[in-house]
C-alpha cells in the first residue's frame, strides 16, 4: 500500500501518518521502498512472530507454576 492509501480511512494529515510509519519502521514492523514520488508500505511480520513466540514461551511456563500454585492452596486450605 501507498501511505496515501494508508491514509485515506483516518481523518488524520499525511504527516501525522507518516510520522506513525515511521515509528512502525523503526520497530522494524513495515518496510517502506521509494516508488517514484511515493513509498510503497509493505509488513514485515517476522518481529511480531518472534514477539508472540517469546510470550507464548513465558505464558506456558506461569501457567504451570500457577497450576502449581493453585494445587498447594487448594491441599492447604
């Protein structure tokens, strides 16, 4: 998509975007290449896949240790 494209659903300047883009490119989250006189924007979901896989790690090891949990109060109440 073309941030013109981007923009047209939100009733925001094409700089307030573009500022938005450029935070989005910083978290390495899009991809942005020069076409003529516009950028083309294109998702980059690999950091969003390493995020989740990270959090799916963790979610996996409290759900265990509040399973844990929960079995010692419930033999202790």
């Amino acid at each position: 998509m073309t941030v013109s494209e981007i923009k047209k659903p939100f009733r925001i300047s094409l700089v307030a975007i573009s500022k938005h883009l450029k935070v989005l490119e910083r978290a390495k989250l899009i991809r942005r290449q020069k076409l003529g006189r516009e950028y083309m924007i294109r998702l980059h979901p690999q950091p969003l896949k390493e995020g989740y896989n990270y959090i799916e790690n963790y979610k996996k090891e409290w759900k265990r240790q509040l399973d844990v949990l929960e079995k010692f109060l419930e033999r202790n109440s």
